[in-house]
C-alpha cells in the first residue's frame, strides 16, 4: 500500500485526498505538522513538503508531480482527457489556479484584506467558464476541480462572501460539493463548508 504524507490543513494535501478518493487508489495516511515535520521526513523529503507519497522503492514530493505519476499509473477512472489539446489547456488552467489562487493563500490565512479582493476578482473574472460547463472547462470532473474545491471550502473561513456576479461559481461550487470525493476529504473545520462557503449577496 501507498504511504502519503499530508497536513492536515493544507490545500495541496486537500486535492491530494480528493483525487485519491477519485481514484479509488487505497494509502496510509500519515498526517503530519507541517510546522514540526517528524524526523523520518527530511530522509524521504529534503524539502520537508506535504503532500510526500511513497510507493514501493518510489519517493515523490511534488504536489504536480504525484498527481501526474498517479494519471499515468492509475489511469481509470482518468482526471484527465486523452485529447492533448484539451490536456494542456487544462494544464494550463492548473498551473493559473496554482499561481493565482494558492499563492495567495499565506496572506488570505493572515485576513488580508487585498488577497481577499484579489481572490473574489479573479473568481468573478471566471463566471463565464464556471456557466459554460458543468465542470472547470470539462463536463467530467477533473485535477483542476481537485484543486479549485480547496479554495472555495475555505472562503467562509477567510471571510469572504461571493457576490451575485460570482453566481456560476456558486452553481459550479454546489456540483462540485456533491461529490463524495469532495464531501469525505473536508478536514474537521471545514466539515459544514458545503453548506455555508456558497451564500451569495
């Protein structure tokens, strides 16, 4: 069995969950502190990262790097197309969602004000792509959904509430939480964000 190393709260970790649960891929779940990384981590990981997995003699600590060597070993069901067009154009929206969005994530923990605003903007900004398909660019559930469920359960832990022009997204956001993937992998305080996190102005 696949041993993975997660925090407990950490969004990298959170879509690591989810896309296991897709997956139906069985692992130890070793959750750790991310703050105080237990000894046997800087062996495995120099750069003491969650998520870490380990398979066999194999040891991977890249969050893209993991979900990529699972797309590829486990291959059914795929949360990714076959189509290489449409392949890298999801890519691409991980690699935005990933820059954009996880990277506000230190200061959206702090309550700043500004990352809040920068969030919601760029959340509005996609209402187009939200209306559009029942899932991010796809009508299959895939990695960017994965990635994107993180951040929308802990808007109402940041304080943040969509307004009416984020509308799709709360649509999206309803589909995407009535996932079992999505609804199992919710750490405790989150546990009612499917209830709460999508109230709209």
């Amino acid at each position: 069995m696949m041993v993975l190393f997660l925090g407990a709260s950490d969004l990298w970790s959170h879509r690591m969950r989810i896309a296991m649960v897709e997956k139906g891929l069985p692992a130890d779940i070793v959750e750790i502190d991310v703050d105080h990384p237990p000894p046997e981590m800087a062996e495995l990981n120099p750069f003491l990262s969650v998520p870490t997995l380990i398979d066999r003699e194999l040891t991977l600590y890249d969050s893209r790097v993991i979900l990529d060597y699972l797309e590829e070993r486990f291959q059914h069901p795929a949360l990714l197309p076959p189509d290489p067009v449409v392949r890298a154009q999801l890519r691409l929206a991980l690699f935005r969602i990933e820059h954009d969005w996880y990277g506000l994530v230190d200061a959206l923990n702090t309550g700043d004000e500004q990352a809040k605003s920068l969030l919601v903007a760029s959340i509005v900004s996609n209402a187009a792509i939200f209306r559009a398909r029942r899932y991010f660019l796809s009508d299959d559930f895939t990695l960017v959904d994965a990635t994107i469920a993180p951040v929308f359960a802990r808007l109402e832990k940041w304080g943040i509430t969509l307004p009416e022009e984020a509308a799709p997204a709360v649509a999206y956001a309803r589909r995407v939480f009535d996932r079992p993937s999505v609804a199992a992998t919710l750490p405790t305080d989150l546990s009612n964000a499917s209830n709460s996190f999508c109230a709209v102005r």
